[in-house]
C-alpha cells in the first residue's frame, strides 16, 4: 500500500532496493502480476494495478458472493480455537478504529476477512477471496478516510459488524453470519460511493 495505483516500478531500481539480481526479480514481478497487484505491458515499465470505476464495480459486483459463501460455510466449519484466535484479529481492529490508525486498521480488517476465509475449508473460494482483500485493503486506504462524524459513525457500524458475525459463526447460524457479511460490504458499497460522488451530487453512484 505505499505505492500509488499506476504508479511503475523500475527492476532495476527493485533489484538494487532487494538486493536481486533481475531474473528473480522479473519472476516475482510476474507472480504479481498474476495475484492482480501489477499490470505488466510489452516494453514498457510495469505499473501497480489502477483502481478505476470498473475496478469498484467489478469488486462490488463479485465481494457480496465471496464474503457471503466463505463466512456461510465459517459458521459450519469454525473450531473454537479458529474464534478465539478470530476475537484476537478483532481487538487489534478495533484499537485501530478507536485510534484512527489507517494502516492497521485496513491491515487488521484483511486479517480478519482471511481468518473467515480460512475458516470455510474451500479451495475454490480462496484464491477469489484473497484477490478481493488485495483490492479491499488498497480501497480501505484510498477511500475509507473518516473526514466527519459520519463516518466514524460508519467505523463504529462495521466494528460493531465483526461483533456480530463472530456471534453468529460461534452459534453456528450461518443464514444469520451470511447476512451480517452482507450488510458489511454494503456499508463498504455505500461509504466509497459518497466518496466518489462529484462535490454536490446527492444521488448514489451505483457499482
């Protein structure tokens, strides 16, 4: 997250930064590329993946499936160590919140997402889940700025939001976690769509 969305990266400047040599370099490039963080053009300097209005759309289109199947199938597969260890992940967030720590706010909240994800025993799912984290995290970062009272209102909401669904994975009520994960992407949905709104305009943008 300290690279700005379509910012390039140089492999030489990385190779000297690490310590490689450019192989390993252009290797892990790839591999990144791959994951969804670069975007990498024929003679031309990698750059980090944009977030664009098709990116936003396409996140919202597919987070409330993902979100939903893998916390659905937390609530029938968690251990009560997996819980104990998933309340832990939700203290620091919290404390995050409560400070207005951005960096581990969003870094606490990808935890906690992956725990879930871990959770559903699904190989299928991760690999999708893990793609919308990265992008969650950028998205956290660039969008999810309290600037006013409401929004500390909305960080309180999604707090309480991890509460609940923790609750509900430990009773094992998956049609009640599926729906609490539900209302917290939405929450997301409606936060960065205020944010990205022209100045004046009170209609929502749609994703």
């Amino acid at each position: 997250m300290e690279l700005a969305p379509g910012a390039s990266l140089e492999k030489v400047a990385l190779a000297e930064e690490f310590g490689l040599s450019r192989p390993p370099v252009r290797e892990l490039l790839r591999q990144m590329a791959a994951e969804g963080y670069l975007k990498l053009e024929a003679n031309r300097a990698s750059r980090v993946a944009s977030m664009s209005f098709d990116s936003l759309r396409n996140y919202f289109l597919a987070a409330p499936l993902i979100y939903v199947a893998t916390t659905k199938l937390a609530a029938a597969h968690a251990t009560g160590a997996e819980i104990v260890q998933l309340r832990r992940i939700q203290e620091r967030f919290r404390t995050a919140v409560e400070g207005n720590i951005v960096d581990d706010r969003v870094l606490e909240n990808d935890h906690f997402h992956f725990a879930i994800g871990k959770m559903a025993r699904n190989p299928y799912l991760m690999p999708s889940l893990c793609r919308l984290l990265t992008d969650h995290a950028r998205l956290g970062r660039t969008f999810y700025q309290p600037r006013d009272e409401r929004r500390d209102v909305e960080l309180a909401e999604a707090v309480q939001q991890h509460e609940d669904s923790i609750d509900a994975i430990e009773r094992r009520d998956a049609e009640a976690a599926g729906a609490i994960v539900l209302a917290h992407v939405n929450l997301a949905r409606r936060n960065i769509a205020s944010y990205v709104a022209p100045e004046g305009v009170t209609a929502p943008v749609e994703f």
